[in-house]
C-alpha cells in the first residue's frame, strides 16, 4: 500500500509554486497524495517567514499537526520553507516532534528527505547556497483552468523593511525559453489564464540578459493560443517601462490589470524603505497606465507605521489614496522584522498607531472600493466560472478585474448549465460589499 502524503503551503503564491513541485515529485515517486492531514501517513508543512502575522500561522500549523501526530492520526512531519530556512536552529530546536527540517533549496530532494524520514532517521539540511529550483513539472493544486508562473526566484532590491533577500536570495531569472516551455505544459494541462510572478516581475532577464525582457516574454506568452488571460502581478512602479506599457495595452490577452506594490508616496519614507521610485515617478506610471489603458485596474499594497513616518507624513499618504483612488488597495501595518535594517531605527512607532493607521487607510478604501464597484453597474464583463454556490443557488467567479485569492468575486445566474473554467458574458446588476452581482447574458455580446 503507498505511503499517503499531505501538504499544507501556507504564505505567497511563489511558495505554492515551490510546493506544487514537490507534490510532483512525490507522486511520481509513488507516494500516494491526500488533502486531509487526518489521512496521510506524511504531512509535509511549506512555512510563511515573511511577516510576523505569518510566522504566527506557520507556528500554529504546525503546532496542529505536531498534535495529530501525537494522537498517532500523522507518523511524521516534515517542515520546510521561508520560515525554516529564516529561523533555521530555532525551528530545530522548538519544533522537535518534526521528523525532518530542511531548507528552501533543499525541497529538490523532498523525495529522498521522506525516503529517510520512512527508515525512523531524522533529517535536518540546509544547504550552504541558495539553489532553489527555477523550473519543473507541477501538480496544479488551484482550480484547474488557472495558474502561477514563476519567472524569477529571489530579490536584489534590499527595501529596508524586507527580510526575502536573505530568506531567498538575490534575484534569479528563469531563462526565458524555461518559462515559455513551462506555460506551454501547464496551456497543455487545460490552463487558460497565467498569473505572472515573481518578487519582481519588471526585473525579469536584468541578470542574465542585461535589460528588462518582461515585455518580450509577455508577447511571445500571448502567441500560445489556448491562453485566454494573462494577468503580471509585483511591478515595480520604477521599471514599468514605456515598452511595457505598450506591449499591455495593445495585447488583448494580457488582461487590463496591473499589481505595482509602491509601499508609500512620501520621498523621504520611501527614501528610508530603500525603494527607488518617488512620488513623482509613482504619480507619473499611474497616469500613463490610464492613458494608455483606460479602464485598467490598479492594485496596490502600502505599509503604515514605518520608523519616523509622522503625523504629517501619514496625512500625506491618506489624501494620496483618495486623489489616486486605486481600484484595488491592501494596507499592512509594519512589522519589525529582525536581520532587517529597518528594525534597527530608532524611531518605531507603536504598534497602536500603525494598526490605526492602517484602520483608516482601508476604511477609505471601502469606500472608494464601493463607488468604483457601483460604477461598473450596467456593464458587460467577461468572467470566468469558479464554482456554483449551492446556498444562494448561482454561480460565482471572477472578471478580468480580480486576481485570485486577493481580489473580490462576482455572482451570477445564468439561463444554461455552466463548468468551472468557461467564460461568459455578465451583465452587472448590483454589488455586496466588494463583490459584484451579476446576470449571464447571450455569448455573442462583448464587453
């Protein structure tokens, strides 16, 4: 009888990557893969070390666990991922029910860790060199029709604030004909629509091509024909180039939707953050991106409480968000995270007055997000079919308008009998909060 296997792959969508090829590996080995821990002989933990509310979830997952296998409901336990690799004695030392602890680059032997993990050893590995791998064969682990492609792996930006560098390393291109030959396989796989990533997609090919080739792979990802969307999420508002914009807004596939983390707009912030864009330069894509794209959707991430922002300084950033109004907004509070430089400024603020912060920054945005939702009312929308809602008896997805996982949905009832992954034309009637209600209409109208 095969050995049964559980993973859980907790943080970004760069990590579920990571764990989707493990997941290959060990079917292919002939490890049998089950989703509920209760039922698995293994249960493999892929862990989040980016943020404190993450290392939070990370430690009580595998706390949960740690108690199943207590129970005798799991036999081993093996840990993995930026939170391990971040903390790499102390998760051997406090998590000592866990049968393995390895590092990030040494994922690429999953099946040889579990082959020793079944003979009772205990294995703890963590390589000297960052070498995670950029490439290969994955078990789709979301809805089937859509998928994250990975096209880089690590970062050089070094923000003040951020500790990825040193969990993953500098900044690492996947060769471009990799890329290609992987979203060709998943295109093969029944995937239509590709979410582009990397902790900094404008980046991609700098370091082994000396330019930015992100516009060039984009159109050579259009040309595969089964894509019906592709979506670039993690833009740098500093490399959003004038060839990107271009290449977005004349390629019909690549959907009209860009995510440009920009952290904060005041210079002096951004200054201590060590990022290399200025308020100015966030101010001026912004306006190209509408230009030449009007109706595109803007998704952004800021950060409140950062050491030394003042009074003045968080006014500044508020007023920005209304005069900007980003259709899509999240706002953390800063987390002081060690071996960052960040965390040793002297001037942190507390931890009350980041969270109100960032309390009022997304009350806006609530607001804002409720008259732009209100003014897509009465519009045509392409959307793709998630599943059917069985209690409010309609179907549900999202338009081009929405990434997955972080963005709203839209619920729709439809005349004829729909699948998960098929496209159709909905005519928005109302909104809820941030999602948006629909009616199907005939195939042939257009957005």
């Amino acid at each position: 009888m095969a050995v049964k296997v559980s993973m859980v792959s907790l943080g970004c969508s760069k990590n579920l990557v990571d764990s989707e090829r493990m997941l290959f590996k060990l079917r292919k080995h002939g490890y049998e893969l089950v989703t509920e821990f209760g039922e698995s002989d293994v249960a493999i933990v892929n862990t989040c070390g980016f943020i404190q509310s993450a290392k939070e979830e990370a430690i009580e997952t595998i706390l949960e666990i740690s108690k199943l296998k207590e129970e005798g409901a799991v036999k081993k336990l093996i840990l993995t991922g930026c939170l391990t690799e971040r903390y790499q004695q102390e998760a051997v030392q406090e998590f000592p029910e866990a049968d393995a602890v390895i590092g990030i680059s040494d994922t690429r032997d999953i099946v040889d860790v579990l082959d020793q993990v079944l003979q009772n050893q205990k294995v703890v590995r963590f390589s000297s060199k960052m070498q995670a791998e950029l490439t290969g064969e994955r078990i789709i682990s979301t809805l089937p029709f859509f998928s994250y492609l990975k096209i880089a792996e690590g970062c050089s930006n070094c923000c003040t604030y951020c500790a990825i560098p040193a969990i993953r390393g500098r900044f690492r291109s996947v060769p471009m004909e990799d890329v290609l030959e992987e979203a060709r396989r998943l295109a093969d796989y029944g995937v239509t629509e590709l979410n582009v990533i990397a902790q900094d997609t404008t980046r991609y090919g700098e370091d082994l091509y000396g330019e930015s080739r992100l516009p060039e792979l984009l159109e050579k990802l259009c040309e595969i024909e089964s894509l019906k969307w592709i979506r670039v999420l993690y833009c740098y508002p500093e490399r959003i180039s004038d060839s990107l914009i271009d290449v977005m807004a004349r390629q019909e596939k690549i959907v009209k939707y860009i995510d440009m983390p920009i952290q904060h707009c005041n210079d002096e912030i951004l200054r201590r953050m060590n990022r290399r864009s200025s308020k100015q330069q966030i101010v001026s894509v912004i306006q190209k991106l509408r230009e030449k794209m009007p109706g595109i959707v803007l998704r952004t991430t800021l950060i409140t409480g950062f050491p030394g922002e003042s009074e003045e300084q968080f006014a500044e950033l508020s007023e920005f968000v209304k005069e900007i109004k980003f259709e899509r907004l999240g706002c953390f509070s800063y987390s002081q995270e060690d071996g960052t430089k960040a965390a040793e400024f002297s001037d942190q603020v507390s931890e009350e007055i980041k969270n109100q912060r960032a309390e009022i920054i997304m009350e806006q945005q609530a607001d804002l997000s409720a008259a732009y939702n209100a003014s897509q009312i009465g519009r045509i929308k392409t959307a793709v079919v998630e599943g059917f809602d069985q209690w409010a008896e309609c179907y549900f997805g999202r338009t081009e308008s929405d990434a997955p996982d972080i963005d709203g949905k839209i619920f729709f009832s439809s005349g004829k009998k729909l699948s998960v992954g098929d496209y159709v034309q909905v005519k928005i009637t109302d909104i809820l909060d941030y999602d948006l209600l629909g009616e199907v209409i005939s195939d042939e109208s257009t957005e």
